[in-house]
C-alpha cells in the first residue's frame, strides 16, 4: 500500500479493539485503542506513520487486532502488510 490502508476487521460482540502494528524486526511501531466498537463490521486507516506521527519505511509489517469482546473470552488475528514508498 502507499500512501495508507484499510484494516478491515468484523466483530461478533461489541467491546474494546486494539491494533498495534509491528515492523519486520518486531518491534512496536503504532498501537491504537478503539473503544467501544458495536457489533458488525469495521475500519481503520493506517497512514504509514508511528505513534509519534513519523512516516515509517517500507516493508513488511505485522498488524495484531484483539478484541476484548465484553467478556473472558476475546479475540486475537495477526496479518502481514506490505507498505512500498
């Protein structure tokens, strides 16, 4: 992607979802909290940048979606993103 993606994700109950993206190395670029999210589905725009609002480098990134889903039980999914500058 360049210069931004959607990360599309659906929820089966509604709750609290972070995202935190990864750079090849694993080391934390961006995480985001995304409080009270209904049921159905949902979009979030990466821009390429860190948490401080710097533009990142291309490569291939790793972006991790948990959610709490109201209860004990959550969900977790982790996928792989290629931003090219």
């Amino acid at each position: 992607f360049n210069p931004r993606t959607e990360i599309r994700f659906e929820l089966a109950r509604p709750g609290t979802v972070r995202l935190e993206l990864f750079d090849a190395a694993g080391r934390l670029v961006r995480r985001v909290e995304l409080p009270a999210q209904s049921t159905g589905r949902h979009t979030w725009t990466w821009r390429g940048e860190d948490d401080a609002g710097n533009p990142v480098g291309s490569g291939v990134y790793r972006v991790r979606l948990t959610a709490d889903g109201g209860g004990a039980a959550g969900a977790a999914d982790t996928r792989s993103i290629t931003l090219v500058r």
